[in-house]
C-alpha cells in the first residue's frame, strides 16, 4: 500500500521531553476546521502520526488513499 505523507506541525523537543502533541498550538497553526477534518477521517484512509527523529518532532498526516489525498489537497491547499 502506498502511503502519502503531508507535514502538519514541526518543532523542537527539549531535552528528556515526554512527547505530547500541543493541540492549541496545532490548531493555532492550521486551524480547529482543518484539525477536525483530518480526526474525522477513517483510520484506513488517514491517520495522523507522532514522527521522531534526533532532532525534530512531526506531527503528519499519512493517507493511504489517493482520492482522499486530492481531496485534502483541494481543501486545504496551502
């Protein structure tokens, strides 16, 4: 399956942080319509998804449908 990766918020962790992801500021960022939306998607189309590496904490949205993706991409084209 082919999954599609959209960057939804990045920042740095400070040292020894337990990750949680900052709901305001996401909303902040993208908005509480664009929030709900991606929440309201089935988990088999969509999900958002916690990333960590060294240095950056990422909050994604992976799709794993190619419709859905357009449809996002319609919507919420930045």
């Amino acid at each position: 399956m082919k999954t599609n990766v959209v960057e939804i918020l990045k920042w740095l962790p400070e040292e020894g942080e337990n990750i949680e992801i900052d709901w305001p500021k996401v909303h902040k960022t993208i908005g509480i319509d664009h929030t709900n939306w991606l929440l309201k998607q089935l988990p088999t189309t969509c999900q958002l998804m916690l990333y960590r590496n060294d240095i950056y904490c990422r909050l994604v949205a992976e799709f794993y449908d190619d419709t859905l993706l357009l449809q996002y991409r319609l919507m919420w084209a930045k």
